[in-house]
C-alpha cells in the first residue's frame, strides 16, 4: 500500500485535479460544523485537508473528528487550487487512514506557539524536532557536514575513524571518563589527536575524522559539553599555515552551501547567513595581548592562556571570524611545534568567532627527540605513549592539522544561544538522556 506520493513542498495549485498521497503529523483539525479542516504537517511544511460535511464519506469525517493531535495519517486526496488556502492548495481526501494515535495531553507545543524552557524540549527531543525551527538547525547540519566532506573528499583526504575506547590520556590535563573494560583500565578518548598523528606515518597523507570526544570537565556554559563531535583533520608536508588555509576555506564554504541549499531552513529560522570573508584576520598572541592591555581589559602576562574576559573583548573588537596564532609554547600541548628561531613561541593556533573558539591546531612536532623532550617539559611520562611514540621513530613525515567543534560552529553560524541547540541530544553534567 502506498503511504506517501508527494511531500507538501512538492505539491502545487497547478497540479489542481492530480491525486496524490500525503502524510505525515495531524498538526491541526478544525470542525466548524459545516466543514472541517484536517493540516498535516511533513518534513516540509504544512496542507491542508478540507472537507465539506455534506460531500464527505461519513466515515472520513468520523475519523478526522476521532483524530487526537499529532496523530500519524496518511491521506489520498485530488489537488484543488484554492487561492484561501495558505500554500494556495487544499486536498480533498477520498481516504484518511491513522497510522499511529498520539497521546494527548502532548508533553510540549509542536506548533511552537507556547515557549518552552529548554531543559522541557530536550527531555521530549523527539516532539521538540517536530517544530520547525528544531529541525530546521538539524537539517541545516547535515549540509554542514556534506560541505565538509565535500572540501576534505575534493583535496585529497581520506575519511578514517579511529578507536573511542582508549588506554591513555591524549592532552595530559584534560579530564577523562574511566570506563570499565573488562580486566583493564580504559578511558573515552577526549580527542583522535594521537591516531591521526600516527596515522602520517602511515604514507596516506591526508586524513580527516567526524566522530565524538568526550571530556570529563565539571563546565556548566552555554559552548561546553561532555561529549562533542570535533572534525579533525591531518595533514602531512604542511606546516600551520596551510592548514589555516584549509580551515577557513572550509568553514566559509560550509556557510555558502548552507545558503544555497538549506534557503528554506534559514527562512524558517529567520535568518540570513552572510559567509565570512577570507581570509580570515591573523592575529598573533601578542598582539591580542598588547590590544587588550591597551585597553585595560587583560590583567595577563606573557605566557598565561588568554582568559575569558579578554577572549570576548577581542571578540567584540574584531568583530569576525580570525585566528589568535604565534601561542606560547608552554599554554599549548606537547605535540605543537616552536619555531626554529624562537623556541618559547609555538606554530599552533586557534580559530576564533567572536563568541567564542571554534577550532585549535598547529604543526605537530615530527621529531622524536624534541616529542619526548615537550612531554617531558609538560610532565608526562613517555612510558604511557609508547603506542604513539613509536609511530615517530621510522619516518614520520612534518605534518600539521586542526579539530573543528561541529556544534559550535553550528551554534555561531545560526546564532544560536546555547550550544544544546546545535545538538540532537545533549551530554552534560546533569543530562544523560534521553
Ligand atoms: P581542542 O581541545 O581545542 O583541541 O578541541 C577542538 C575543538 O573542539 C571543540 N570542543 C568542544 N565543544 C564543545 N564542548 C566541549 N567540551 C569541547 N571541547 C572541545 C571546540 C574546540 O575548539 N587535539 C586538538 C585539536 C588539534 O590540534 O588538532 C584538540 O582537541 O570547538
């Protein structure tokens, strides 16, 4: 039996006479007596049903009438132009069959009129993306995604996907979720930094991964989460420059595909995207620093990580996207190579929205000597990273790369509040379902 012929969207008062199938969600009836009006919403908008009481088959009208909200249906129907319709078409049903009954009371208002706490849409996440604007974020996503492959697939890169479940730390301080597996000690992987890395030595050259780290941080902020998805990607005869240059092409490439093919998403949403310039503003640590002394507004000193408050005072001063690069060695991990002339500054870098960071990177020291000498600098042991080490003692190529925060770059290409917003289900310290 067929269920479904035509979404909303593909349907138009010039297919006035045509049948078709519709279904979706029973968004809306209204019995007015003489008439009765049954909206069915899909994926891409609404239709109306109507039905005049005296023309109808008496068991179509008992069923609209018996229908709860939100029910599931399927309707067949002829296409009528009808110019007081909302799309300028209704369907007039010759059969409406209830796919699944939906409870009543609902435990939110998919219309979106009533606001809700946002803490009440993501416990019902499955009723909340049946609000338009939910999903429009989502679908806006997945062409967020597709850009990116597309740029990584069109410059060479292999896709991988590298272990979660993991036996060390990868950064040293970050927090690590212990997972219990079997007779050993595991924890999740807060990052695929390691494998990517060992992955150069491999002779592939350029790989990229899509998946989550998870990092164990007590943060309770509207960009933070336990568990988020990063695009990393490796990248070996490159040094920090060339992958600036992959970065920001990617990101703006990801905002013109967006407007080109999620038009109606963002006009639910209300938005207009406009895509970044590039490239973007390098601007390097010191001179963040002396900006923002010069304007009283950072208590700092060479050396320390930038603070919060200064982060967003550069922010509102730049005002776009840019990179804060040249960080001193020591605030940025072992595997960020110096420069040759100044050891105490580091190629890694750091892609800022005025919000917020989007994105870290750097050229990776490829010198097993110099690796073991930073992590020893940086107190850790090399003994936990022999897996890794390893890779560095037969030829590993200079290399570079960056991992990418996928919700928050969703987050501020939508201007969204809350990073929860830009995540189907959110992992935070409070929430672990649905
Ligand atoms: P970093 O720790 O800066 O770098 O993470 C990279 C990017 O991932 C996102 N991100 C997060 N998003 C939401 N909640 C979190 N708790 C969270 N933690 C990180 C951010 C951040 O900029 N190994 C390096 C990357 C590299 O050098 O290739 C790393 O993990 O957008």
């Amino acid at each position: 039996m067929i269920l479904r012929t035509h979404y909303s969207g593909q349907i138009r008062p010039d297919m006035d006479g045509s049948e078709v199938v519709l279904a979706g969600h029973a968004h809306e009836t209204r019995d007015l007596g003489g008439i009765l009006f049954l909206v069915v919403r899909d994926r891409e908008g609404l239709s109306q049903v109507t039905m005049v009481a005296k023309r109808t088959e008496r068991s179509i009208l008992e069923t609209v009438r018996g229908l709860s909200r939100e029910s599931v249906v399927s309707v067949r129907g002829k296409v009528k132009a009808e110019a007081k319709a909302p799309r300028g078409f209704e369907i007039i049903p010759s059969s409406v069959q209830v796919l699944a009954r939906a409870d009543s009371p609902l435990p939110l208002d998919p219309t979106g009129k009533v606001d809700c706490e946002l803490d009440t849409r993501l416990d019902s996440r499955f009723m909340d993306l049946r609000r338009p604007a939910s999903m429009a974020v989502f679908r806006i996503e997945s062409a967020v995604l597709q850009s990116l492959r597309q740029t990584f697939y069109s410059k060479g890169f292999t896709e991988v996907c590298t272990p979660k479940v993991v036996a060390t730390a990868t950064e040293g301080g970050t927090a690590l979720f212990p997972i219990s597996y079997f007779e050993k000690e595991a924890f999740l992987n807060q990052s695929p930094q390691l494998y990517k890395q060992i992955l150069m030595s491999t002779g592939l050259d350029r790989v990229f991964e899509i998946g989550p780290i998870f990092r164990a941080e007590e943060h309770d902020t509207r960009r933070h989460l336990n568990e988020a998805i990063s695009v990393d990607i490796e990248m070996s005869y490159a040094d920090h420059d060339d992958v600036m240059a992959l970065l920001e092409s990617a990101v703006a490439e990801a905002y013109r595909f967006v407007g080109e093919v999620c038009q109606h998403e963002l006009s639910v949403l209300g938005l207009d995207l406009h895509v970044p310039k590039t490239p973007f503003r390098r601007v390097t640590y010191t001179e963040a620093l002396d900006m923002a002394r010069e304007a009283g507004r950072a208590s700092m000193e060479w050396g320390d990580d930038i603070d919060t408050e200064t982060e967003h005072y550069l922010g509102s001063t730049i005002g776009e996207h840019y990179f804060l690069t040249d960080w001193p060695a020591k605030v940025k991990p072992y595997y960020t190579q110096p420069y040759d002339d100044r050891p105490e500054v580091s190629k890694g870098f750091d892609l800022m929205h005025p919000t917020m960071e989007l994105a870290s990177g750097a050229q990776r020291v490829h010198d097993y000597g110099l690796l073991v000498e930073r992590m020893k600098s940086q107190g850790l042991d090399p003994d936990g990273f022999e897996f890794y080490l390893k890779a560095f003692r037969y030829g590993m190529p200079p290399h570079a790369g960056w991992g990418l925060g996928l919700g928050r770059l969703v987050q501020t290409m939508l201007g969204l509040e809350n990073i929860r917003d830009a995540v189907l289900f959110p992992r935070d310290r409070k929430r672990l379902v649905p």
